[in-house]
C-alpha cells in the first residue's frame, strides 16, 4: 500500500495522472512513524559530503517530491500519457509547465509504484533551472517503502555561474 495507488488519492477519487503528492504523503506518514536513519550524500559547490543522520522533518524534506504533482487544476490535459508495460511516461505539451516529465515504474501487479522520476525546468530571461527528483522503492514485508531518493539539478541566475546541487540519500 506504501507506494500504490497509480491514479487514486487516499480519498479514492479518481485522478487523471499518478498521485505523486499522495504518494509522497504515504511515504512521510512511514518515515514519521518509522524515524529511519539515513544515510545523506550532498554535494555543493563541488565537494561531496556524506553523513548519517536523523530526518527531523521529513514534510520540508521530500517538498520538492510534493511540489511535482502535475495533478493540479490548471494542469489537467497538459500531459500527454504513455503506458507501456509497467511503465507510465507523462510528457508535458506545453513549454510553460514545470514538470517536463514523469515516469512511474509500477510493480508486477501494475497497482504498486516502485519508482518515480521527475525532470523539472524552468527558464527565462533572467533564471534557469533543472531538476532530476528520483524515488525508489522496495519491497518491505507487504508494502512498498522509499530506499532511496535523489534529487540533482542545477540554477543559473544572469550574470553568475550555473549552481550544480546534487543529494542522494538512502534509508537505512
């Protein structure tokens, strides 16, 4: 149940994409309950650094997940969708929307979400960014739990230097 649900919110109404917000919610309610260590790489300015440590807010932690949602009002019908398999590819058809694409990689029984991989990009006049937002899943006991999560992208303001920041942390 962790990671399931391609189309549905926990309120069971129907949603014409992946329910990534609900989906990402489900994971936070484990990981509060759970409080899981994790092991957090990041990399800024060039050096890597990596640490073990407690997620005291998991919410601020995985907002950029949350943020992604293409489910909102404004967005119904900017997608386009492809089901292959067990995957779901949604592409967006218009340049203003910030998620350019997500893939869902669904489990065997095509009701459990084992991955999901978000690119996010905005660009204008005066700032560009992109975004890579990565979760994976595992099998834990009969539900599927976030392993692991990665977020690498980049901002560049006019004027200054592009900004790589890259995080990839696993839970231990």
């Amino acid at each position: 149940m962790a990671c399931e649900n391609p189309n549905k919110t926990a309120a069971g109404t129907a949603q014409p994409y992946f329910d990534l917000k609900g989906f990402v919610q489900t994971q936070i309610t484990w990981l509060n309950q759970q409080q899981p260590k994790v092991k957090k790489q990041v990399r800024n300015e060039g050096k890597l650094v990596t640490k073990t440590l407690a997620i005291k807010n998991w919410e601020k932690e995985l907002r950029m997940f949350i943020n992604a949602d293409i489910n909102k009002a404004a967005l119904i019908g900017t997608y386009d969708i492809v089901k292959k398999g067990k995957i779901i590819k949604y592409t967006t058809k218009e340049e203003k929307n910030s998620v350019k694409e997500m893939t869902v990689e669904l489990g065997n029984d095509k009701k459990v979400a084992k991955s999901v991989k978000i690119i996010v990009g905005n660009d204008n006049a005066l700032f560009a960014s992109g975004t890579k937002l990565i979760i994976q899943c595992q099998n834990k006991g009969n539900d599927y739990r976030i392993t692991t999560y990665t977020i690498d992208g980049f901002q560049k303001i006019i004027m200054r230097d592009k900004r790589p920041y890259f995080i990839h942390a696993k839970v231990l």
